[in-house]
C-alpha cells in the first residue's frame, strides 16, 4: 500500500466516524429514523467534510504556509482553499441543524438560561 492510500485510507475513516456522528444525532433528534430526502444533503455532507479534512492534513504537512510566488512572498493557495470548504461544511451543517445555533433556531435543542 502506498502512502497516498494510506491517507486516503485514514482520512476515509476520520470521515466515516464524523458521519456516524453525525447520522446518529439526526436519528435520535427524528423518533430515530432518517428520511430518504436527507440522503443528498448527507452525501455532499460528507463530501465536504472531506475535502476541508484532506485540504487541512495537506496544508498540516507543508514546512511554510508561505512560497516564493511571482511578485514575492505569497501564501499558499491551499489557505483559501481550506477556508471555501469550511464555509460550505459549514453551511451545510447549519442546513441539517448541526451547530447550536442552528440546532436551536429549528428547536432541535433547547436553549439553557442562566
């Protein structure tokens, strides 16, 4: 096994655990159940979750955030890239309720006051 595949392979299963996770809360948020519809907004949850995981381990290996580009010092691309998965996993997770704010807007949970 080369090592592409063995961070394919680890980054398959960080991913696969998040989505357990993840199905598990909306089952018990659901009388335990999850509705065929969702199958979409999950398949592209997982596709970003992903995506901002492979892109963070890629920049994670790097020596510098920083390259000699054409007009000097510039950063990485991978900088933006990262933050344009994390904006969509973000939205997505907003989406299905998975942030506390949206959880709470969608009475998923309750609010506690102190």
């Amino acid at each position: 096994m080369t090592e592409n595949e063995k961070k394919k392979r680890a980054i398959r299963k960080e991913v696969d655990a998040f989505m357990e996770t993840v199905e598990a809360f909306l089952r018990s948020k659901n009388g335990g159940v999850l509705p065929e519809e969702w199958g979409l907004s999950l398949m592209m949850l997982r596709t970003y979750y992903e995506q901002f995981i492979a892109i963070s381990r890629e920049i994670d290996s790097l020596d510098s955030l920083v390259y000699d580009g054409r007009y000097g010092p510039q950063p990485t691309p991978l900088l933006g890239a990262r933050d344009k998965a994390a904006m969509r996993l973000e939205s997505m997770m907003k989406e299905l309720g998975l942030t506390l704010k949206a959880a709470s807007k969608l009475d998923i949970v309750e609010a506690v006051k102190e």
